[in-house]
C-alpha cells in the first residue's frame, strides 16, 4: 500500500514544448487514478506553466486539459513581447539613437563616434531598463493562463513547488502556497524569511522560465520581506530553475527537504536531437556552449537524483527524446546493473535467481515484465516515427505550436508514463 508514502511529480523545463508534453504526463496520472494521491508538484520553467495551471484550475482534468490545449496553440508569449508598447518603445530609443549618430558622423565624425559609444554604454548598461523583457512576458503568462491570481490561490493538494534560481546564492529559489524561499537565506543571522502569500503567480512562473542572457532577473520587492529592517541584506535574482534543476527532481529526492517524496515520478520535455547549426557567430557558439553546459547539469543530476537515491524510492523517469520500445530493455539493464530498488522488485514477485543472475534469464525476465506491464498494448498505440520526429522537433520557446504536435507530445507522454509507472512504480497501481 501507498497510504504512507508521499508521491511527488517532477515537470521539467522546455518553454511550450514542456507546457504541452506535461499535460500528458498529467492526464494519465488521472487516467490511473494517480493525480488525486499526489502531494508534490515540482516545476521547472515551461513545467511550471502546466503545473501552476493545474493548481489553480477549479473544474475537472478533462476541462484543464481542453483549455491549455488552446492556449498553447492559439497564445504566443513572443508575439505578446514583440507587438508590446515597451519593445516599441526600445525599438524606437535605438532607431533615434542609431540615426542621431549617424547624423553627426556626417556632421563631424568624431562626435558621431562618441554618440554611437553612448549608445552601446546605455544598451549594455541599462538593457534591462529599455526594455523590461520579464516584466512583458509576465504580463502575457497573467493574461493567458493566471488571471492575477497569487501564490495564495494554488490548491492545498497537490503542494505546487515552483522553482527558480537565485544567482546571488547559486541555489534554488522556491515557491509554494506554504512558503517562499532559498534555503541559504534560513541560514543567515537573522533568517531571511519571505511573505509569499501576495506573490503573484504569474511572477513565480516568470523566475522559473527567465531564460539567462535573454530575459531580464526578475527581483523579490521590499514588500514581500516579513522582516522589512532586512531588505537590504539580501538581493536576489531570480533566473531559470533549469540551471540549477532542469528536471524538477532535486527538492523531491533531498532526505532534509520539506517537499521530500518516496515516490517520484520525472516527466522530462528535453530532447536529443544533435546539434544541426552551423557555428558560425559567437552568438550560435554561445547557445551551444550552454547547451553542454545544461546537459552536463541533466546527466550529473539524473545520477544522483535517480540512480544515486536511497533505495527506499521508487522513481519513474521518462523524457521526450525516448521510444517506448526501449522501456522495457531498458528495465532489463537498469536490473542488471543493480538499479532497480529492493521494494520494487518485491512488487514485481520477481523469482530471487533471476535478480541474483538477470542474464541468465534475460528472455524470462522480459517475456514476464512485458506481460505484467501491458508493453504490447501500450506499444500498440505509440507515435509512427515520423511523429515522433516532429515533435522533438519543436523548439524551446513561448510561441504558438500547431494542434496537432500538441496531440502528439500527448500521446508520447501519456503512453510513456503509463510504461514507466508500471516498470518502476507499480506501488502507484495498488489500489
């Protein structure tokens, strides 16, 4: 039984790919019966988009998933950004600026030099002043999907955990009906403690998605300090929760963690696509570089958050760029390796000499799992391959994706979660 264990969802980051493909992940949970049970909701970035929709939706799942549906095809953040009146106003203070220098490099060289200095000392330091990319793309995530509402307004269960990350401490920075908080700021004399009550969530949601280098850190007011005396001790930047947790899962898998869970299952929209640009700027070389550096935090964090954990967890992990037909292989080696926990093979009533000797029983292992865990029923309704292609193709990014793709993320999500819950959950099936 599951009574006493508390169960945690990780959604990671992905911009609206994440926000399309978690809905899946989230409506099987329902189908299962699952979702109700849940008492963590871990976000990242675009998971935060789904998951903070979810926790605020009143109605059932089938009119949560409907409305998302349409959200996500029919309302681009970016067309929001690019048609507001503060990226009018940048475009415009550049183009004076821009024609003003040219002016006087007409005029008199030397002084349309100096102008043209001006101009790049203004955009480089006040960037984020000409234009307030956070603050517009909060404005656009409280028109589609929030409506104003605030940390306070997040249902009792599941606990919605939104996280972001503090550059001024290098940690995680959390949000949550019951608190908002680094935990390094616990730990100051005095503690640095925070009312959250009043945040909007719309902002939550922008510190966990504020893509570094692109969108502007988003700051906690004065007014959301409990202690007002302190407010100049502390200031934190919030940026992406992907760079210091893409997937989600590490405030769920920390023993000393008040969102801690002994069952955890990781919906990961990233994809493993390889890189098909050329590098031919230091902007391209930028990003990529980035990017290893992101894939490098995922693959170092898969370790030690799922196969590093005490085996008292049971973990399901599943991700965007998988095929359902490597699950149940992929069960295979993970129990030749030693990964599979003592409890879950317990549930699976695997006999004692296939786990002590799995190669020698590598075809009664799989024929029975694949059995047990309905993979050929599940496999039967998977994504044809060009399908799949298409949306591991979608980019991380706020704009509109097609009707279609969005079925597809999903199916792939739906169908995915399924297999792994049964693989590496099956705790979650026991009624």
């Amino acid at each position: 039984m599951i009574i006493d264990k508390r169960i945690g969802i990780a959604l990671s980051g992905g911009g609206y790919r994440a926000a399309g493909f978690h809905i899946g992940t989230l409506k099987k949970l329902d189908e299962l019966g699952i979702l109700k049970k849940v008492d963590v909701l871990s976000t990242i970035s675009g998971g935060s988009i789904t998951g903070a929709a979810y926790c605020l939706h009143k109605g059932d799942f089938k009119d949560f998933e409907t409305g998302m549906i349409i959200k996500l095809t029919t309302k681009s953040v970016i067309r929001y950004v690019l048609t507001s009146w503060f990226f009018f106003r940048a475009v415009i203070f550049c183009l004076l600026f821009l024609v003003l220098s040219y002016w006087l490099y007409n005029q008199w060289a030397p002084l349309g030099m100096l102008s043209f200095i001006v101009f790049i000392f203004l955009l480089v330091r006040y960037q984020f002043k000409i234009l307030p990319v956070s603050r517009i793309i909060e404005k656009a995530y409280n028109q589609f999907f929030y409506n104003e509402a605030t940390l306070s307004g997040l249902c009792e269960q599941p606990e919605l955990a939104i996280g972001s990350t503090n550059l001024q401490t290098s940690r995680h920075f959390t949000f949550s009906k019951r608190k908002m908080e680094d935990s390094t700021y616990a730990y100051y004399k005095p503690p640095i403690l925070f009312n959250g009550a009043n945040f909007p969530v719309a902002r939550a949601v922008m510190a966990s998605s504020c893509v570094p280098f692109a969108f502007t850190p988003v700051s906690v007011d004065a007014c959301y300090f409990r202690d007002q005396s302190l407010v100049s001790s502390v200031d934190p930047k919030l940026v992406d929760g992907g760079v210091y947790d893409n997937q989600g899962i590490h405030k769920i898998t920390q023993d000393n963690s008040s969102y801690a869970c002994q069952i955890v299952v990781v919906s990961d929209a990233g994809n493993h696509l390889p890189f098909e640009k050329a590098y031919t700027n230091t902007f391209t070389l930028l990003l990529r570089t980035v990017d290893t550096f992101m894939a490098r935090i995922k693959n170092f964090q898969m370790m030690q958050n799922i196969y590093q954990v005490p085996n008292k967890r049971e973990i399901a992990y599943l991700s965007l760029g998988w095929d359902l037909e490597n699950c149940l292989p992929g069960f295979y080696d993970n129990l030749k390796t030693g990964n599979i926990t003592p409890n879950v093979l317990t549930a699976h009533q695997l006999p004692e000499d296939w786990i002590k000797n799995p190669a020698l029983h590598k075809a009664q292992i799989l024929a029975y799992m694949e059995q047990r865990c309905r993979v050929k029923e599940i496999l039967a309704i998977s994504l044809p391959k060009d399908r799949l292609q298409s949306i591991r193709q979608i980019s991380t990014n706020l704009t509109r994706i097609k009707p279609a793709l969005i079925q597809d993320m999903i199916i792939h999500a739906a169908n995915l979660t399924e297999l792994q819950i049964r693989l590496y959950c099956p705790s979650l099936l026991i009624n």
